[in-house]
C-alpha cells in the first residue's frame, strides 16, 4: 500500500515505478494506493508520519515498511524478500 499525496514531489517520482512493478506482477503484487490527504485518519492508524511510505502486507498481516523514495530495484528487493 503506497501512502501519498498529490503536492508530494517524492510520491510523484515513486509513482510510476509502482505502476510498472504492477504492470509486470500482476499475479504475484497487489499495489494499491492512499490519499493521505483523503484519508488522514487511516494514514494515523497505520502511524504515518512521512510520505512516501510503502506498507508490504502479506496474508493480511505487515511484514515490512518502506519510507522514503527509493529506485525500483531497492523496491523489488522488498517486496521479494516476502514472496
């Protein structure tokens, strides 16, 4: 889940690195995005404090937390080191 918000710069330069990573793993990676702007209290409940940050959930359950910008090769590794 990648938490944004449309005036963040960073967010903006992540964005399509996750779409691509989507593109590419349909059947493996769900990505899906949230507003903080548009959605405050959720982005409090999972203790956001800086954007952008990517939660990686498996089986329901957090496995791992990416904050920051970060290339797509450091993403993946992530998201790997969970599948």
């Amino acid at each position: 889940m990648d938490f944004w918000a449309p005036w963040c710069g960073p967010c903006r330069a992540v964005a399509p690195i996750l779409e691509e990573i989507s593109t590419e793993c349909p059947d493996k990676i769900l990505i899906t995005k949230m507003n903080t702007d548009e959605n405050q209290q959720t982005a409090a409940a999972h203790g956001i404090m800086s954007i952008p940050t990517m939660l990686i959930f498996k089986n329901g359950e957090l496995v791992d937390q990416i904050v920051g910008a970060q290339s797509k090769a450091q993403i993946m590794s992530r998201i790997e080191s969970h599948l």
